[in-house]
C-alpha cells in the first residue's frame, strides 16, 4: 500500500461512521476495529476464518500452523517480566538479594490483537505481510 492508501484507511478507522476498515493482506481477510478500553482508543484486529482461540476444539496441525502464521503476522507482540523490577530496585532489600531476585526474572512475550497507535500496526504489517489491498 502507498501512503496515501495508509492515510484513507487511517481516516476510515478514525472518522468513518463505523470505525471499521477491511483489508486483504495475504490471502486472508482482516478487519481492523476501532474500540475503546477503559479510556483508551485501541485498534483491535480480527481475522476471517481463522479459529486463534480454538473454540471448535479441534487440533488439526494444519489448521494449528494457519493459527499460529496469522497470530505471528497481524498480532502486536509483546514482552513482560515475571518480576516487576521497579518494586524490587525502590525495596529495602540488599544487593545481593535484589541480584539473586533478578537471576531468577525471566521475559516471556504474547500476542495481543489490540494495538494502541495506528503506526504500530501500519509498521507490524508492512514488516511481515507482502501484499496489503483495502477490500
């Protein structure tokens, strides 16, 4: 997609009437909605056809690596910390405790389908996605 196709999908999800935008990118379907989330304004990706939060139940491993691929390719990853480092720097602890605390933190990262800028998602899916159309 050019920039200015960029900017009327932007505006359609901002000042259209329904607050929804339909892509085709790469073959599958995705619906970007406009939704609020306590008194933030997120961009939250749905996906046609693509069962990612397996309610039918079946564990079909091509179905599974469909899921994943549109999970990996339209979804915001994110990273947290099992340990919330800001407590254990303000806490009275010695330095070696906070040390061994700190070993022991782990990251570990998720998929969310909600993004907070819409810059975010235009940069997720020019990075991982090869042909972008407004359906």
């Amino acid at each position: 997609m050019t920039k200015e196709e960029w900017e009327k999908v932007e505006d359609e999800l901002f000042y259209g009437i329904s607050n929804m935008v339909t892509l085709s990118i790469d073959g599958y379907t995705v619906y970007l909605k406009l939704i609020r989330k306590g008194m933030k304004l997120k961009i939250m990706v749905l996906i046609k056809d693509v069962d990612l939060f397996n309610i039918t139940g079946k564990n079909d491993e091509d179905l599974n690596k469909r899921e994943l691929e549109a999970r990996n390719k339209f979804f915001c990853k994110k990273t947290k910390n099992t340990i919330n480092i800001n407590e254990i720097k303000k806490s009275k602890l010695t330095k070696k405790e906070k040390d061994m605390i700190m070993k022991r933190n782990v990251k570990y990262c998720f998929y969310s389908p909600f993004f907070t800028s819409f810059r975010t998602l235009k940069s997720t899916f020019n990075k991982n996605c090869t042909s972008i159309e407004k359906l």
